[in-house]
C-alpha cells in the first residue's frame, strides 16, 4: 500500500516557499526604482534622523527641514504636498539615527534590519500563548506564518515602524497570557507609538484591572521622560504639532490611502472624497 500523500501539509509547504522566493524578488524590484523608495514612508524617517544628527533631535519636527531633507533625496524641489511629515513620537528617533547614514538606500536597509529584529521577539511572545494549543510543528508554522504574513512585509517593504507596534501588542498578549500586570503595561505603553491605539487598547483596563493602568503609567511617564530628554521640550511641542498635520490630513503626504485603517479602507473605494470628508 502507498503511503498516504498529506495534501494540506504539501499545500503549506509549497506556499510558504512561494513567499519567501517572491518577497525578496519584491525588496529588490522595489530598491531599483527610484519612483518607489523615495515614495515609500522611510522617507520621513531618514528625514528625521539626518535632522536629528545634524541639527539636534529638537528639530526633526520642523516641516521646513524634512521637506530640506528629503528634498536632497529625490534631487529636486518637492511642494509640501509631496512631503511626508514625520508624525512618530520621539522616542522612535533614536532609531532613525541609527539607521540614518548619508546613503539613503543603505539606510533604507538598516532600518529594515532593524524592524525585522524587533519583529523576531514579538513574533516569539505571540507564538506563546500557543504552544499548548499546538505541537511544536504546528507551533513553527505559526510563527513562519505571522513573519510572512503580507502586511508584516508590506510594512517592511514600505519603512514604516509597525514592528514597534507589533512588538508591544505581542508582549501585552504575552503579559496576558501569564497574567503578568506589568508585561500588560509595557506593551500598551510600546503601543504608543500609535498613541489612538494605545489610547483605545488601553480603555477596557480604566474601569477594571487598575494594576495593569497603573503600569501603563509608569512605563508611558517612563517613554515620555526619555521623550523630554532626548528631544527637548521643543521636540514634545514639536510632535504634539505635527499631529495636527496628521490630524488634518491635507498638505502633506501622509499615504493613507494605502494605511490598514477605516480611513484608508474608505478612501480606496471612494477614492474621490478627500481626507477631511472622510473623518467626522
């Protein structure tokens, strides 16, 4: 008798395959073209950094400087528009720094080394609550899905930080999972990063579990004290206005069109209404 072919079992292996063929053919394609690495979101990360090393940490949130900036990427003279603001809090700018260096492509690729290795560890605690759930096959598989999954590497392929975000929403699950209270809290406060998010992942525990906000607290006066440190309070008033620009959504390019959200979602099947239409 012939063994007994496992068709699902094929059927994983030969996507899984797939993937890690087709998306590095998709970094590569997307780092020989100019049109598509100025475009992507890194942009105003590089910005930041250069500003941060160049003019002081204080600044990365002066408009006229990342337009400067990234003007000197593109080669030519951008209209606010076609600037990305850098709208991230300013405990992520040392991170900019490190990956920012004078050639743009080759910062491009630190920072997606950087990301990737804080999705390592994130992608590790979210696999833990598994693993009575699943053998240790089951339980790998899990893990190389959750790495491959496409926003995962959209994110990646585009600049952008939600390895940070990944990363506090994997150790907030972790924290749930061992009814660790202060794990809870250091990932809300790793969230922050997305401060709505935080702000809406973090509503539940204001009526019940008060030792869970309480960490919150302490790690996001913690964030918020390095925050001061690092960027002067210039900096702080500096992010807090460019929120607004976020906020407004006009001006500047902000991409999100193409961000996973209600706004996003709305502007891609009504792409004639614009962004201040779109919010209430």
């Amino acid at each position: 008798m012939s063994p007994k072919i496992n068709f699902p079992r094929i059927a994983i292996i030969v996507i899984i395959f797939s993937l890690v063929l087709i998306y590095p053919l998709l970094w590569l394609r997307m780092l020989s073209d100019p049109a598509q690495y100025t475009g992507a979101d890194f942009i105003a990360f590089y910005a930041a950094g250069r500003i941060a090393d160049n003019e002081g940490a204080a600044q990365a949130y002066d408009l006229n400087l990342q337009q400067k900036y990234q003007e000197e990427v593109i080669g030519r003279k951008m209209e606010p528009e076609e600037t990305f603001p850098y709208i991230h809090p300013p405990f992520v700018i040392p991170l900019a720094q490190i990956a920012a260096t004078y050639d743009y492509l080759d910062s491009f690729q630190r920072w997606a080394a950087l990301m990737i290795l804080l999705l390592i560890p994130g992608i590790f605690l979210l696999s833990a609550p598994v693993s009575d759930l699943f053998s240790r096959t089951e339980k790998l598989v899990f893990a190389v899905s959750l790495f491959l999954f496409f926003p995962v590497f959209q994110s990646i392929l585009l600049g952008q930080d939600n390895a940070i975000l990944f990363l506090g929403i994997s150790i907030m699950a972790w924290g749930t999972y061992k009814k660790a209270d202060w794990a809870v809290g250091l990932g809300l406060a790793c969230a922050a990063v997305r401060p709505h998010l935080a702000l809406f992942l973090l509503l539940p525990f204001v009526f019940q579990k008060r030792g869970i906000l309480k960490w919150f607290i302490l790690f996001a006066f913690a964030l918020a004290v390095f925050s001061l440190a690092y960027a002067g309070i210039g900096g702080l008033e500096g992010f807090l206005r460019i929120l607004t620009v976020s906020g407004s959504g006009e001006g500047y390019r902000t991409n999100e069109e193409n961000m996973i959200n209600l706004i996003g979602l709305v502007s891609r099947i009504l792409p004639s209404l614009t962004p201040v239409q779109i919010r209430p």
